[in-house]
C-alpha cells in the first residue's frame, strides 16, 4: 500500500512539474511576442515623426536627382557638411538598425516587411542611397552592412511575394464590397 502512494505521489510530482514548465513555455513566448512588439513599436515610432518622413521623402523622391545633378552633394554628405539633422544619413541610420533587428531576429521578417510596402522603400532607400554608402566604404568598410542586409531580405521579401502576401481565403475589398452592393 505504502509503495502504491508513493507511485501515485510520483505520477501526480511529475505531472505537476510537467504542467509548470509547460506554462514556463507559454509564458516566455508570450514574453517574447512582447519583446518583439516593443522592438517594432521603438523603431516604427521613430520613423514616424515629421522630421523623419521629411528625411524619408528626401531619400525616396529627391536623392537621385540630386546625386546626378550635383557632383559635390556625395562629397558633402559623406564629409558631413551638411547637418546630420538635415542628412539622408540619418535615414540609413534608421535601416541599419532595421537590419540588426532582422538580423538579430528580435522582429520577425513578415512583420517588418508586410507593413505599409516597407520592403519596396527598403529597396527603393538602399538603391537612391548606394552612391553615398560606397562613398562612405571607401572610409569605412563596414558602414551600413546592416542596412544591406535589410535591402537584400526585402528584396527577397518581394522576390517571393510578387502581389503582396494578402491571405489567401479572404475576398478583396473590391469583390466584397461588390458581394454586399448585390444583397
């Protein structure tokens, strides 16, 4: 009888210590989906202020043009003569931190990169800011890998999702909408 308690005492052991570190489990992933969502909220809430959309829109509409029309623009910025509050720098600063947050895998790609066409401006950011980051190579050779980084996963990113990854499923607002007009 003895022995018969103390199997049971044994079962019941294990299955409370099996159900603790179950719930340990559950608990760090909920921990780290935490983590990651603070990760995304930091770097997006930095992104978003009108200073920052200002430096983005310069990155993504005026750069080019102004690399080919101005010979000594690549010069200046690389030499900082020009300010870096008002830098395209501070822009690739900004995707050199996506890239180690990649990298790092503290925000998963799909979050990153299913934002708002996140990946095209990636693409787009790293290829306006190419001649200015192999500018700064020549100096340094290792500025801006992080950024790289994240302009070749957002480039594979669009690679894999020519239209978009928009669930499969679930009707476009367009055939919805049109579903509903008829009822």
């Amino acid at each position: 009888m003895l022995e018969q308690i103390s199997a049971a005492a044994s079962v019941a052991t294990l299955v409370v210590l099996t159900a603790a570190a179950i719930a340990a489990l559950v608990q760090l992933r909920h921990m780290q989906a935490g983590n990651e969502l603070q990760a995304f909220i930091d770097i997006n809430s930095r992104a978003n202020t009108p200073h920052m959309m200002r430096l983005f829109d310069l990155v993504l509409t005026e750069l080019p043009e102004r690399i080919r029309n101005d010979p000594a623009y690549v010069a200046d910025v690389v030499s900082r003569k020009i300010p870096s509050g008002d830098s395209p720098l501070a822009v690739a600063f900004w995707f050199d931190e996506v890239g180690i947050v990649l990298r790092q895998q503290l925000v998963p790609r799909r979050v990153v990169f299913q934002i708002g066409g996140s990946a095209f401006a990636t693409v787009r950011a790293w290829t306006a800011m190419q001649p200015l980051i192999e500018a700064l190579r020549r100096r340094s050779p290792a500025s801006f890998l992080h950024f790289e980084y994240a302009a070749v996963l957002a480039q594979q990113w669009i690679d894999a999702h020519p239209s978009g990854d928009y669930p499969s499923g679930v009707p476009r607002w367009r055939d919805f909408a049109a579903s509903r007009v008829e009822e």
